[in-house]
C-alpha cells in the first residue's frame, strides 16, 4: 500500500463565506461521514485540520503573517490515506464533501520519502 496526502482548501478568510452554527454542525456531520466510509475500507492513515495562524518563510529572511495573505483558498486541513495506487486515492478525495462548496478544493498527492531512513 501506497501513502497518499489529502489537502483540503477552502476559504476561510472572507467573512460572508463562513457558515453559520447550524451549517458548520451539518459540514461536520457530512465530513465525519466520509471519513468514516475510509475508515471502513481500512484506508484512513489520519488527519488534522490546521488554525488559521501562522507565519510563511521565504528566502532572504523574509516572513509574513498568516500563510492566507495572497489567497482567500486556505489550506484546511488534510488527511493521510493508504491505498493500492492513485487512481483509488483520487476515488476516495472525489467524495469529500468540501468539494461541495463554491471555490473549494481538494488536492491529492502521493506521499514519497526523500529522507533516509
């Protein structure tokens, strides 16, 4: 079985596109459901979800606040796979309910080690 990295980006800067209460308890049910439907396949690797804090490094000493300056598709969170190859991790990202939402999107990648072990 092979690694695969779900991220999962969406806007989570402009005002009028969070959701409400009511909506985010829905969203949660919806994503709690697909992640259960990897888990029964025996699939889920794990996952977090990411704040919205943080600092973005650049060459020549350079940081900035938050790494959503320049874009309103925030990085959410993501989720690790294990799987036979792409085209079934792919399968798996298509569901997500994220996908849902207007603007929103789902990356897949696979998960190489450049690191000796």
């Amino acid at each position: 079985m092979e690694e695969y990295l779900i991220l999962m980006r969406l806007d989570l800067l402009t005002r009028e596109a969070q959701p409400s209460p009511e909506q985010m308890q829905e969203y949660m049910k919806q994503y709690h459901s697909w992640i259960a439907g990897i888990v029964a396949e025996g699939k889920f690797a794990g996952g977090k979800g990411l704040s919205t804090e943080g600092k973005v490094l650049k060459p020549g000493n350079v940081m900035t606040d938050g790494p959503y300056a320049e874009t309103k598709e925030s990085l959410a969170g993501f989720i690790v796979i294990r799987t036979g190859n792409f085209d079934d991790a792919v399968r798996l990202a298509a569901q997500c309910p994220i996908l849902n939402g207007e603007g929103n999107s789902v990356e897949v990648r696979k998960i190489v080690s450049v690191h000796e072990q």
